[in-house]
C-alpha cells in the first residue's frame, strides 16, 4: 500500500527529518564560507 503521506514516512525515519531540516541552513552556510575564502584568496594578491 503506497498511500501512506510524507509526514507519516518522515515521522518514522527522524533522520531524513533531520537532514531534511538542516539542508538549506548548512548549503548557505556553506555557501558564504566559500564565497568569503574566495574573496580572501582574491584580496590577498
């Protein structure tokens, strides 16, 4: 039976809840720690 929701399937497995949730933060995050070591890289010569 494939009619069960997402919210049931995401309630049972917590860690794909969990990585589900930080997903975007981390990816901006990881983000702006890239951009800002480039912009280091570029000033510095």
């Amino acid at each position: 039976d494939y009619s069960r929701p997402l919210s049931t399937y995401l309630f049972q497995r917590s860690r794909i809840r969990l990585l589900g949730l930080l997903a975007l933060p981390m990816t901006w995050l990881v983000g702006v720690y890239i951009v800002s070591l480039a912009l280091l890289l570029v000033t510095a010569f």
